[in-house]
C-alpha cells in the first residue's frame, strides 16, 4: 500500500493513499488524526483499510500538493553501508581513509542525525548546496520509517546532501557537510510493506538534469547494501528513544564522479522501484 501526505486545494493537510489514477483521502477517526496515528497503529494497512468511505471520491494527482512524509519525526543516517560508498568516502579523505574502511566492515555502523523536519524538503522543493562548498553532491538512499517501538512501519525515498569536499577535509566535520537547511529531501510516497521487501529486485535509480540536459545517472539495487534494516534500527535504538518515532536513511550506493558537483539549477531525480520518484531542484546558499 502507497499512503501520502497531502496538501488538498484549501491548505488543509491530510494522508492519502495512492492509486495509479490519482489518489482517495482517508478520513480521520479517533484512532488516526495524523501521518504518524497511521504508521504508528498496530496494523496500518488494516487502519486504512477500515477508514475508507465508499462514497470516497477519487481526486486527480495534480489537484493536491505531495508534501514531505513526516510530522514530527526525527531523521537520521547511516553511512557506509554501500561498497562504493566506503571507496568514494576514502577517495575524498586522504587523513580518514582508513575510517571509512574500518567502519564498512566493523559490528557497529556510522549512524548520524541528519534533519528535524524543518531542514527537510518535500517533492518538487528546493534542496540546497551549502554557500561554503565546492563539492557538493545528492546521496539517494532509502528510508526507513520506524515507529517508536523500533519497528519498521514504512519506506520511502531519500536525499542526503552532502558537501564532499568539507567531510573530506576532516571527518570530524561530517555534522557540517550533512547537517544544514535544506539538507535533506523526502518523498513523494511511503510504502507500507505488507510482504517481505525483494532487495534485489528493488533498484534506485538517480538522474541529474542541468539546463535540462541528463548530466548524470546512475542505478544500483538494495542488494548491494551490507546490513540489514534490522541491524540498522536495532543500532540506533541503543542507548536512544524517538518517541514521535524516526526516520532513518540507510546510505548510498551510486556517488558521481569525482569531478562532478551540483549547481544551483539542477533538478535530482531519485527512484526507487515500488515507491516512486522524488524530484528536487537545486539552490546553492
């Protein structure tokens, strides 16, 4: 099941659930005010499915504004779980190069807070390069949705932006290369799994448009990564609540050439099989 959240023409803010033809609000209850009473519930697809009217009237995708899946949330990430991710991050610290290399294969994995929900933008919002980089590219990576609780309730896709050049400098700048407005993009949809997700059948996909012209693309599949959803969730919940639950990115595959970096005007498309397309446009400062 494919559920957004969504801005209906009036302003007013409300979960949908997706269809290949638009999209059906589901109505509020006692049980379900939010974004979050959903995922959070014992059963979300059966909470949805109880919520439907059958007078619901299906309202057209472009009448309503996808907004980005989040309330309250968190947003976390974790780093290195990719093997090009451990090549391209050593490539781009000489000094912590073997950082990178010791975390791809230790127990316990990079995890680092990303965004509260004011530094993330939702489809068709501006993500941004920071003013004082000179290397600054788009990670596309999977979140996870993760109730309080620790279970994982949903997936969706994300953007890490990061500033390569400043991480690169010295890994102890790593919350200033990540952490800043606008740094991080999610959406447009949150699947709820109700089977066991096909990790190598489920590709991310990346195009970079510059002036309208593909710039960059690149593809990998849930497979390549190392640990599992499980490891990670259970590493984070150590030591560490999220009572409004978390969202956490599991870390990128695909990485840009070293000579390449964004600029203002881009537009970054990340797919992910099953869950649709998150498109940002690009502003620097």
């Amino acid at each position: 099941m494919l559920v957004a959240k969504v801005e209906l023409p009036g302003g007013e803010q409300r979960v949908a659930v997706l269809v290949e033809n638009g999209v059906y609000i589901v109505a509020w209850s006692e049980a379900c005010r939010s974004l979050t009473d959903l995922l959070h519930s014992d059963n979300p697809v059966d909470l949805v499915s109880s919520l439907f009217d059958s007078n619901a009237t299906l309202i057209a995708a472009p009448q309503v504004r996808m907004l980005a899946p989040i309330d309250k949330q968190e947003v976390w990430a974790a780093g290195v779980t990719y093997k090009r991710s451990q090549v391209a991050r050593m490539e781009e610290s000489a000094s912590g190069a073997s950082h990178y290399d010791k975390v791809y294969t230790a127990p316990r994995p990079e995890l680092f807070f990303k965004a509260m929900p004011r530094r993330v933008a939702g489809p068709g919002q501006f993500v941004r390069i920071r003013h004082d980089t000179k290397w600054s590219v788009p990670e596309p990576e999977l979140a996870l949705m993760v109730s309080p609780r620790g279970k994982l309730v949903g997936l969706t896709v994300g953007n890490d932006m990061s500033a390569r050049d400043i991480e690169g400098e010295n890994p102890l700048y790593l919350p200033q290369a990540k952490v800043y407005n606008a740094c991080c993009g999610l959406g447009p949809s949150i699947l709820i799994p109700e089977e066991p997700l096909n990790r190598a059948a489920t590709e991310i996909t990346m195009v970079i448009h510059r002036k309208g012209v593909e710039v960059f693309r690149g593809k990998t599949n849930l497979d390549q990564m190392k640990r599992t959803f499980e490891e990670l969730i259970e590493w984070l919940f150590k030591d560490n609540s999220f009572p409004d639950g978390v969202v956490l990115l599991t870390g990128t595959g695909i990485v840009p050439p070293n000579e390449f970096s964004l600029e203002s005007g881009d537009v970054v498309s990340i797919d992910i099989t099953g869950i649709g397309t998150l498109t940002n446009p690009v502003v620097r400062g």
